[in-house]
C-alpha cells in the first residue's frame, strides 16, 4: 500500500486516507510521506500565481482492469491523486484489489496474482473510497472508461455511490482541445508536450500523469492558449473546452 501526504491537507482528509491505508496494499508495500513526484506539482507558487478556483476540490482517478468490459472485467488496480480547488496536491492512494476471477490483460498492467497477495475486495474498501471521493470532481483520461468500471464495482459492492459522467473532466477529450494533433494516448501525449514520463499503465503514475495534464489544460486556458474551440471525440463526439476548466480559470480571464 503506497499513501503520501502533503502540507495542509484537511483532518478529514487524513481520516479518509487512513481507512483506505488500512485496507489496501499497493505492489511495492511502501509508505511515502510528503514527497511530491510532479514537476508541474514541485512549483509551490503554481496555484496562488494563476489564481485557479474549481468549483470543487477534485480526485485524479485511474483504473488497470482485466479488460474492456465494466459487465464482465474487473478493476484490478485503484490509483488517486487527491486536489484542493485550487490544484494544491492533499494526497495520494493506490492499491491493488483481489478478484474472483483470473488477472486478463496481465501483459497490458503487468499485475500478477502473486503481486495481490493481502490485497483487499472492492466491498471492503467502497465505503472509505465513496466518502473521499464524494464532493470532488474527478478527474480520469478517458473518463467514460474509469467510470464505467468504477460504477459497475459499486454496484457489484451493493454500495449506492456513483459518479456522473457529466461531472468528470476527462483530459483525453481536453487533450483535443489545448494540445497540437498526434496521438492522445496518456504516455504518448505527456512525452510530445514534455511532461513527466512515468511507468506506464501503472494506476498511480498514470494518475499522476493525468494530473500533470489537467494543470498543463489550466496553465494554457489561463494564457488563452486553444488549439481549437471544437473537437471530436475518437467516437466522433463534439468536444468542447470544460465547463469546470473555463470557469475556474475565469477570474483571471476576465
């Protein structure tokens, strides 16, 4: 299980975090204290300098899965980078979780059933993760994914939480918007526009890198930088600037 904390994050937070560190156990089984692994997160001054205000403090989520199925794969792997509205990092958790089913897609994540070991169900950890995920907005590349497993466990937990899709930024569809045409693949678009690379399909370091994204999204609508007012989907749906990017970024703008 790896946890890290950072400087004024809020009791309830810390609480929230340490139901979830009891439970899950991440590959490594490490504890990280205070460190901070994103460049764009090691510069102290980067939220009170944009002057940044969501409309909500937000979880960065990211999910390894046995496959592409919410209905008949399963979430093998958990990964969550906790933000302040104002894009401060509060923290971070990880773990990998015990199905009752073989591990899929093991050469996508790599997970095998040795490395789960002591690793919990997603019944035991949904009701600490619903109450840290509760009131945020979250935050995934390719959200319509992440969401569709996270929801399909909740239910298979019979516990009543979900997230609205409609609520969630999703930086692949963002990534249409504020970066230059090529691919739009996690790994791939944070190394042709110089962010932090890290192992990928990793949860944890995948959900940094979709952080390191989102700020990446904010620091260009804070300077007027578009690529474009209107994209497409891979799917072919109309993808336009985030409602919640535009309006924490307004004070600023105006």
């Amino acid at each position: 299980m790896k946890i890290t904390n950072h400087d004024g994050i809020a009791d309830t937070i810390e609480f929230q975090l340490a139901a979830l560190q009891k439970l899950g156990r991440n590959r490594d089984e490490t504890t990280q204290i205070g460190s901070v692994s994103s460049a764009i997160f090691r510069d102290k001054n980067f939220s009170h300098r944009f002057d940044v205000s969501f409309a909500a403090p937000l979880a960065v989520l990211d999910l390894e899965t046995t496959g592409l199925h919410p209905e008949k794969d399963r979430v093998v792997e958990i990964g969550l980078v906790l933000l302040a509205a104002d894009c401060a990092i509060q923290g971070e958790f990880s773990t990998l979780l015990k199905i009752d089913r073989d591990l899929g897609a093991h050469f996508v994540h790599r997970i095998t059933d040795a490395s789960i070991g002591n690793a919990p169900r997603f019944s035991q950890i949904a009701a600490p993760l619903s109450r840290l995920l509760a009131g945020r907005i979250i935050v995934a590349h390719n959200a319509r994914f992440d969401v569709g497993f996270l929801n399909m466990e909740f239910v298979r937990a019979a516990h009543q939480f979900r997230v609205n899709l409609s609520e969630t930024i999703c930086t692949l569809d963002q990534s249409r918007i504020f970066c230059t045409p090529g691919s739009h693949s996690l790994q791939q678009l944070v190394a042709r526009i110089g962010l932090p690379q890290r192992q990928a399909h990793c949860a944890l370091d995948d959900a940094r890198s979709a952080s390191d994204l989102l700020l990446y999204f904010v620091k260009n609508e804070l300077a007027g930088i578009r690529q474009t007012q209107m994209a497409r989907s891979h799917s072919g749906e109309k993808v336009f600037p985030s409602m919640y990017i535009t309006e924490a970024c307004a004070p600023k703008l105006r």
